[in-house]
C-alpha cells in the first residue's frame, strides 16, 4: 500500500494534532493497553489474595518472633484492633476526607471536561493552555494548598476541594482533549459523506473515542484525589479529617493508630477506583479490555 | 517561549482585573479581592527584595537557600529511585523469574500511598533515628523507582520483534542486545517516567519537609508564611512561586539531559 | 433526470501553493452512465483517489467543471446521493455491526432502520447483527462497509481500493460480491484500484491514469460478458483486456 500526501486533504490532517498530546505523556490510554479480561483478573486475584495472606502472616509472625516495637512496625492483628476500637473517630475523619476528595474530584472533572471540549470548538484556546498544561504538570500544584486555605475559609472543605480541583483538572482535560482529536481522518471523512453536523460528529465519533482516555485518566486522579485531600490537611484547617488524624498519631508516636488512619485511607482510594470502573464498565462495554470476557 | 509569556502575562492580567472588577463593585465571591487575599502581582515580587524578619536576611536570599536544600533532598532519592527503577527493569528483562517474583511486590508498594503519609514517615524515620533530610530523599526515591522501573521495562521490550532477531542473527552477546539495542529503544520511555518522577520528588521532599522541627527546606517555609498570610500574604504568594519555578527547573534540567542522551545515542547509530 | 452519474469537463486539482505548490489533477473529462461499474487506474499518485474525493466532495476541484447527478457535488453529498468504501473498513468499534450499517440513517434521521437488516442479508452477514466489529475477519468487517453505504439506497457507489488490504482469496470472493451486488442493486459505481486483472475483471470501462499531474491516458472498454465468474478469470479475453490494460499503464512509464 502506499500512502501519497498529495492524495490527502489538507483540511482534514490538520485536525490530527500530535504536538499537544505530548502534554500528558505520562499516562497511557487504555485503548493502547493490551487486552485483558475481568475473567483473567478475577482469577489472578486468587493468588494475588493467597499472597497477600501469606506476607500479613509472615508480617505478624516476624514481628512476634523477634519482638518488634509497635513504633518500628505495628503487627496487623494490632492494626486491626485499633481500626475497630478507634473506628467512630476515624471513620469520622475518613468520611470529612472523602467529602473533600470527592467534592475536588467531580468539580475537577467537570471543568476538565468542559475545558476540553472548549479546545475543540476554539483552536486559540487550545494552543494558549498548552504551554499552561505542560507547565503544570512540572509544577508542584501542592504548593497551592496553603493559598487556598488564606482565599477560602481553612476550616471548611472548600479550600481542600480546590487543591484537588486543580490536580485532577490537568489530567482530565488533557487526556479528554486528545481522546477527542485523536480521531481516524477516515472516520471525519465518512460523517463528511454523510454531511453530518459537527454536532452529529461530536456525538457520534469524537465523544466515544475520547471516552477510553477519560476513564484511563479518571482512574489516576480517583486515587490521586484522595492522597491530595491528606496532603492539603497538612497545611491546617480542621483537625477532624484523616491527614491531621494520621500525622497527629504518628507525633504522639501511637502508630498503631496512625496505621489505622492510612488503612482507612486506602480504603476510601479504592472505592472511588471501583466507582471509576464500574463508571467505566456501564459506560462502554465495547470496550477492548471487556473483549476476552464477552467472547467466551 | 513567546506563548510562555504570552500566557503567564495574561495570568497576570486576569488576576490584577479580577481583582479591580470585583472591588469596584463590591463583590466578594467567589474569593475575596482584597490585598491580604489577594496581593498585587507586583507586590508578590517585590517580597523577594524585602527582609524575612526585621534585622534579616533578603526573601529571595533565604527562599534560595531553602530550593538548594529542597533540591538537595529531591535530587538524592531521585538518583537512587531512578538507578533502583533502571536496574529493576534490566533484571526483569533479562529474567523473568526474577519478574515473576519480584514484579507483584513493586505493583503492591504502590498501594502505600506514600505522598500522603510522607510527614509520618518522617516522623518514624526520627524515631529510628534516620536524619531528616535522608528520610526526605527515601520518599523521594519511592516515588520514583515504580514508573522508572515499569517504564523502563516497557521500553527495554519495545524494539521490534524482528531487530531482536536481526541481533541473533549476528550472534550478538546478550550485553550487546542490551546496549546496542534495548536501551537506546528504552530512553524516551526512560525520560518519560523521569520527568514524571522529577515533579513527584519535589513533591515529596515538600511534604516530607512538613513536621515540626525541620527549619531548612521550602515546604516549611509554605507552611510558616501560610500562618503569617493575614499578615503578609505576598511572602507566602512569593514562596508558592519559587515553588513553581523549582519544578520547573527540576523538569527542564531533566528535559535538557534528554535532548543531550537522546542526540547522542542518535549520533553514534549514525557513525556505527 | 439525466442518465448522467458523474460529468466531468476540465477538472483539476491543485494542493498548496508556492514551493509546496502540487498539480494532483489536470483537465479531467469522464462521463459515467447510470448503472456503469467504472474503474480508475493508475500508478501510486496518479491522483484517482482525489478524483474520487471531488465527486464525494470530500476535497474540492480548483478548476473545470463538475456534476454529480446533475447537481454540484456537495449538493449530492448533502442529498445523499453517494455511498462511498474507503480502504480501511472505518467501522465505529463502540457500535454492532446493525448499529454500524444504520449510522447514516440515524444521521439522515431516518426512523425506518428496517433496511439494515436488509443489506447484511445481501452481504451474506444477518447472522453477524449482532457481533462488535472486532469479532469480524478483514473482508466481513469490508462486506459490513458496503452495506452501510448501500443502506440508504444511493444511486451511486464509491469505492476507493475497498480490497486494497486484504489476502488475495479474500480478495477475489469480494470482487464476485461486488458484483452480484451490482447486478442485483443496479447501482453505478466508481472503482479505485491499483490492480489490473481487478479493474478488468469488475468493471464495464477501465480509466487508465497518469502520474503527475494526473490526466486520463486511455479509456478501455471490458466487453466481456456479465456474469463473470471463475472461467471469466481463465477465458483468452479476460487476458487479452489485462494486457491491453498493462500495455496501457506501461506506455505511462516512457
């Protein structure tokens, strides 16, 4: 086969743009990931669940063999009994954290979306935040926590909101806005045949494409917006949230404590993952890493 | 660079118009556009030139000293998890036993989140009495071995199946695939993860520097002037810059080291 | 209506300008007659791809004139005149195969969708409705690309080298489909291939194409008798018309 320019559109190349999506190379989307099936995942959880049985015991078990102080490394039998003996206090601060990550996540999201759909119409909005973009993903946004906390008032949620906002806005947008240019010239030109709208070619082709990089990039960010919201606790503001639960304990060195905080921690990041995959799973079940499941 | 400035002058120009509108009239939603909220960009520079304290030293002289010890700390464990990360990928490329046993503990560290329990971790580091800084740098080496390592792998298994097949054909020592073909297959996805951990590190080493009783670096600083912000916010708005501007050289000294290994390996394909 | 598809007088096309400046097409005259199966030949960047983009109005000429069932070309895009094949089946991954073949008439808001079903009959693929077109060899997924451009019934078919990917079994089943597809729709069609005994073996008129800037070097007439099948492949005068063709595109080289 051979490919000549001349025999190609000017028109329609141009809306390929590879520049920007250099931007966020950091992230693969998932449409590029090899093909694996939930069946396969459910049965590499098995041994992934033996194993993980197996380090908790060899953990518990070192710990008491050689003694070890609960400061050093707590055993996870007393991880587990300060989680239930302290779980109203820190499910409290655990529930105050998740509002935060989940209040930044969805307005992160929503403006992430909103703006890349914004580069699509506009061409100059694109190229103006691209450099933004580039910029911010070397820039450490956390530094912004404590300015937040001066703009909005530090005991409420909001200023921890707006942290997370900010993190999970860059990637989103990023990644939505390649997703929906990152079409097949092929594709442009049949809904050309069909003198289909922009609308029509919104809805019908760059919309679906985009989706398998939303969700790769909605992936990273549920977790990171859980880590985000601890990281911004630490600059101040109310004490009944996770971050300031976690870093108090570990000061008085009660670190059975601490741990408690970080397992609660883990807990909430993994919920929001699954509530981005089941996102996912409803929202595009054609989509190449369901195949292997929906073909047996 | 035109379009750098181009947005960072219009980021300027937003702010300073926000602020006239919404004091002409009147307005104090969304955020406040008073001078503690929201200081004049050009105040926010001045407050480099002005004394930390009375009788102190210059901001900008106190702000630089701080970077440096920031850096310090962030360069340290970035060189350690990046040699960590490299290695990794070596072996599990090379054997896949070694990926086998090894690869599910790298994939769970990662289920720690580190960046969040980093003052904690620093906490107990003093209790083990392991120095602040040293602490610092072992957060920043863990966030940057996992993608080293994942990319680093990833690349190393890039070169095309035939290549691989072309060096058998030569009868080339495995150390020669290696060098001759794997890596220099691998570095963009190297330089990928490096710049990704770069920015991780410094974040690191700002929040490791967060607990009580560690005066030297930048993320200290963010959190004294932050309690000095109805005071003189401009400190803490001067300080968020700097912060900026830290990354930023991190990821662009990086970036640069790129262009440089990248250009070479292509130069030396071009001699062989 | 005239019995005129496609009538061109002087076409020709230009991309860029200056230094960049490419002659793709120049002084093109064809006409094609309702229910013709025309095929377009010629080297790589001999320009019988934008030939094809201009009737679809996928590109626009930069001079002469063009019709396409005695309307501009964009007036029969937006009619829908046209169903066009390109080389890549360009199947929507996130749609079934019924869902791909009604995309043009969910766009032409067509609510009578009952035609789907219809065409995937005349593909040999009702079976398939409901499989994801990664479930599909190569030459299902190009069978599915030509009943959602025959669904809305076009009185004109473009293909641009629909075949051009695909092994050369394959290959020769899809010619036969084609056409008994055209016997049995009557529908014109257009033909870009860069292979001879295919243009023969389809078509009712080979255009020969040269390179640079592209020109219509020679007209041949494939009066073999329809239907053909496997003994056309072996008759003397399907080997006589391939060579004439051959000779033709060799002529090109000197």
């Amino acid at each position: 086969m051979t490919f000549d320019p001349s025999e190609r559109d000017a028109e329609i190349l141009e809306t390929k743009d590879t520049d920007f999506v250099t931007a966020f190379e950091g992230d693969t989307p998932a449409g590029t990931r090899t093909p694996s099936a939930l069946r396969h995942r459910v049965k590499n959880l098995i041994p992934a669940g033996i194993s993980f049985l197996v380090v908790m015991a060899l953990w518990e078990g070192a710990i008491r063999v050689f003694d070890v102080e609960a400061f050093i490394l707590p055993a996870p039998s007393l991880i587990i009994e300060r989680f239930i003996a302290t779980s109203d206090v820190v499910w409290g601060a655990g529930w105050n954290t998740f509002l935060e990550a989940a209040g930044g996540l969805i307005g992160g999201t929503m403006l992430g979306v909103g703006v890349a759909f914004a580069t699509i119409r506009w061409a100059p909005v694109r190229e103006g935040l691209m450099p933004v973009a580039v910029a911010a993903n070397s820039v450490p946004i956390i530094a912004l926590a404590p300015i937040a906390n001066g703009m909005f008032s530090i005991t409420s949620p909001v200023p921890k909101m707006a942290v997370v906002g900010v993190v999970v806005f860059f990637p989103v947008m990023i990644n939505t806005t390649r997703g929906l240019l990152e079409v097949d010239a092929d594709e442009l030109e049949l809904m050309r045949s069909y003198a289909a709208t922009p609308r029509e070619v919104m809805r019908r082709v760059r919309v679906p494409h985009a989706l398998p990089y939303f969700f790769s990039a909605m992936k990273v960010v549920a977790v990171l917006s859980i880590v985000f919201a601890i990281v911004a606790e630490y600059f101040g503001g109310s004490q009944d949230v996770l971050g300031q639960y976690i870093l108090n304990k570990a000061s008085l060195f009660v670190f059975p404590d601490a741990w408690a905080g970080i397992l609660v921690a883990s807990i909430l990041g993994v919920v929001l993952y699954a509530a981005v995959l089941l996102a996912e799973r409803l929202v595009m079940p054609w989509h190449v890493s369901f195949r292997a499941v929906d073909a047996s | 660079m035109i379009s750098v400035t181009g947005v960072l002058l219009s980021a300027v120009a937003l702010w300073e118009i926000y602020k006239f509108v919404w004091t002409s009239l009147g307005w104090i939603k969304p955020i406040r556009p008073d001078d503690v909220v929201m200081p004049h960009t050009w105040d926010m520079v001045l407050e480099l030139f002005q004394p930390v304290r009375r009788g102190g030293s210059l901001l900008i002289l106190d702000l630089s000293t701080r970077s440096f010890w920031t850096l310090r700390e962030a360069l340290v464990g970035f060189v350690i998890g990046a040699l960590v990360g490299f290695g990794l990928g070596v072996l599990f490329v090379r054997s896949s036993m070694a990926e086998r046993a090894f690869m599910p503990y790298v994939v769970a560290s990662q289920t720690v989140p580190i960046l969040a329990i980093a003052p904690m971790v620093v906490v107990w580091g003093g209790r083990l009495s392991i120095p602040h800084w040293m602490s610092v740098s072992i957060i920043a080496a863990y966030l940057t071995f996992f993608p080293v390592a994942i990319n680093t792998l990833r690349g190393l298994r890039s070169p095309d199946p035939n290549a691989l097949e072309l060096m058998r054909s030569y009868a080339a020592k495995p150390s020669d695939v290696l060098w001759k073909l794997q890596v220099p297959s691998a570095l963009p996805y190297i330089f990928t993860a490096l710049k990704v951990s770069a920015t991780a590190s410094i974040v690191g080493a700002l929040i490791g520097e967060l607990p009580a009783g560690f005066q030297s670096g930048l993320g200290r600083a963010l959190l004294t002037f932050s309690q000095q912000f109805a005071v003189r916010s401009a400190k803490l708005y001067a300080t968020v810059i700097i912060c900026a501007m830290v990354g930023i050289l991190f990821v662009a000294v990086v970036t640069l080291i790129e262009h440089r290994v990248i250009k070479e390996t292509r130069e030396l394909e071009g001699q062989a | 209506m005239s019995s005129l598809i496609v009538d061109a007088r002087g076409v020709g096309k230009i991309f860029g300008s200056g230094e960049a400046r490419v002659e793709a097409l120049k002084g093109i005259d064809l006409s094609v007659d309702s229910g013709e199966f025309i095929s377009l030949i010629g080297p790589s960047g001999c320009g019988k791809s934008t030939l094809l983009r201009l009737i679809a109005d996928l590109a626009t000429p930069t001079s002469g004139s063009l019709s396409v069932n005695a309307k501009t070309p964009h007036e029969a895009r937006v009619d829908q005149d046209y169903g066009i094949v390109f080389q890549k089946a360009t199947l929507l991954d996130w749609r079934t195969v019924t869902k791909n073949v009604e995309l043009p008439l969910e766009i032409m808001d067509l609510d009578d969708t009952s035609t789907a079903g219809e065409m995937l009959d005349l593909v040999q693929l009702g079976e398939f409705a409901d499989h994801y077109p990664w479930q599909l060899s190569g030459g299902m997924q190009q069978r599915v690309a030509i009943a959602r451009a025959l669904v809305f019934k076009p009185s004109l078919l473009l293909m641009d080298e629909p075949f051009g990917a695909l092994d050369e079994m394959t290959r020769e089943l899809m010619q036969q489909e084609v056409l008994r597809i055209w016997r049995e729709t009557g529908t014109t069609i257009i033909f870009v291939t860069h292979s001879i005994p295919e243009a023969v073996f389809l078509s009712s008129r080979v255009v020969v194409m040269s390179r640079r800037p592209g020109r219509i070097a020679g007209v041949i007439e494939t009066d073999l008798s329809y239907p053909r099948d496997e003994d056309t492949r072996e008759s003397p005068a399907y080997y006589t018309k391939v060579t004439e063709v051959r000779e033709a595109l060799r002529r090109l080289e000197h």
